[in-house]
C-alpha cells in the first residue's frame, strides 16, 4: 500500500486566520462573553472547548458556544483561508512517491473536509476532533510513518504513534520548542518537504533535527501530555 504520511491541517497545510479572528469575534459579540479573535488565531492548535475554558467561558455555556461556532464556520472562516506554501507540492510528493496522505486534526470533521473541497484538494483519509496524543489512535489505525505538524501538540501525537515527526516552523511554535517536544526533523515550511521526503524515503531515516542516521531516530516516551 506505500507509505502512509500524515499531515495536520491548521497552520501547516492551511492559514485560517483572517476566519478564525471573524469567528470568535462573532461568538463574542453574540455571548457577550471576553473572546479575542486575535489572541485565538495567534495560537491555533489546542481543542475549541479548552480555548473557550481558557477565555473564561462558563462550563455549562460551553457545548452551545462550540455548535455556535461551528455553524458560522463555514461562512466566516472557509472563504478567508489560504493554502500555504508548499502545500500542495508536499501532498503530491505523497502521492508522487506511492503514499498515501492522511489529514489527522483537532478541528471538527465536517469542517476540515469543507476547507478540503474549497481548496480542490483530495487526501486519502482525513480524521478530525483529535488533539495531542489523541491523534495517535488515527496515526497507528492508518500506519502513519511520518506526520507533520506545527504544533508541539502535532509531535507528541507523533511519537505517542511511533511515527516520524516533522515540525514546521508556520504555526505558533517555533523551532526550538518543536525540537524540545522531540520532533526529528523540523522544516521552515511545507517548500522543504519534497526533498526531505525524497532524501529519507518511506522510513525517513533520520536523527534528530534531519540529519541522516543510522537508523530511526528513537522517539520519545508515548503518551505524554
């Protein structure tokens, strides 16, 4: 079947977040509760019920502020989001190489496949509402070898599922904390991939910080939060 590389959506295969700070924006108009757009879409990644606990939004309140927010989704965020670079060149060197592309994110499933059709993109199999080492469970049901994200959330799921773990520097964490959450390799952006890709193959042999090894780079202990 190939090689399985797995991919998160925000921030490393999309920009959001002109959307993403309308649609807060509107939610907190709407609650009259203290949400900011800016601080939300800075920061993208962590699941939309913990960003609302985090702002303050009161526990019961919480389920209707979510379906809220997914019902404007696709009028607010949708048409603003972009692709970002290199996106498209990495899923077809996926699919160039044999492999099969994965979309494994925390943002709600309906919504994620939208972002999909309005971009004209087609992946082999896209899992939503999966953060951290959640996403491990769709990373190990699709033999996922490799998966690329920008968040330190995206690499701990990564390693919780014996895969390669790619950072990208796109979204809000930089280099560094990718590389101190245990990520093998870490990429500028999605431009980079292809030839990552090509060098390393199906096992991407690498140490980490993408230098060739030996062998796989061993990763971190599982299931850390």
């Amino acid at each position: 079947m190939g090689m399985c590389v797995g991919f998160d959506l925000d921030m490393t295969l999309i920009d959001p977040r002109p959307g993403m700070v309308a649609a807060m924006n509107r939610l907190a108009d709407e609650s009259g509760l203290p949400f900011d757009g800016e601080h939300f879409a800075a920061h993208l990644g962590p699941p939309l019920d913990q960003v609302l606990r985090e702002f303050g939004a009161p526990e019961e309140r919480i389920p209707a502020l979510v379906a809220r927010f997914r019902q404007i989704y696709p009028e607010l965020v949708i048409p603003r989001t972009v692709a970002l670079p290199g996106a498209v060149e990495a899923l077809d060197a996926v699919r160039g190489s044999g492999g099969r592309t994965l979309v494994v994110t925390g943002k709600y499933a309906r919504n994620a496949e939208l972002h999909l059709q309005a971009l004209g993109w087609t992946v082999d199999t896209l899992v939503g509402e999966l953060w951290s080492t959640g996403k491990a469970a769709a990373l190990t049901e699709y033999s996922a070898h490799v998966f690329v994200g920008d968040h330190v959330g995206d690499i701990k799921g990564a390693l919780a599922a014996n895969a390669v773990a790619v950072g990208v520097t796109t979204g809000p964490c930089d280099r560094s904390e990718l590389l101190d959450a245990g990520a093998h390799v870490v990429l500028e952006s999605l431009v980079e991939f292809p030839a990552w890709l090509a060098q390393h193959g199906p096992r991407a042999d690498v140490t980490p910080d993408g230098a060739p090894g030996s062998g796989r780079a061993s990763p971190a202990p599982s299931r850390v939060e």
